[in-house]
C-alpha cells in the first residue's frame, strides 16, 4: 500500500515552510514571555 503525504491541516499560511513558521511563533512567546516577567 502505497504511503499518503502528511496533510498540514489548512493551507491558510503566510509561510512557506512549517520550519519557518515554527520559528516566528517561538520567537514571537519568547518576546510575550519576556514581557510578561518584565511587567508582572
């Protein structure tokens, strides 16, 4: 039997790769979490 591609689940990205997009939204907690230390 023949193996399927792995589905993403939606293709409404504004990245090109799911390396890319993994890495903006680490970045992106990582500010949140430095705010939120810095201001709690």
């Amino acid at each position: 039997m023949a193996e399927e591609k792995f589905d993403r689940g939606t293709a409404l990205t504004i990245f090109g790769t799911d390396r890319h997009e993994d890495l903006v939204a680490l970045a992106v907690s990582l500010v949140i979490a430095l705010l939120v230390y810095l201001y709690v």
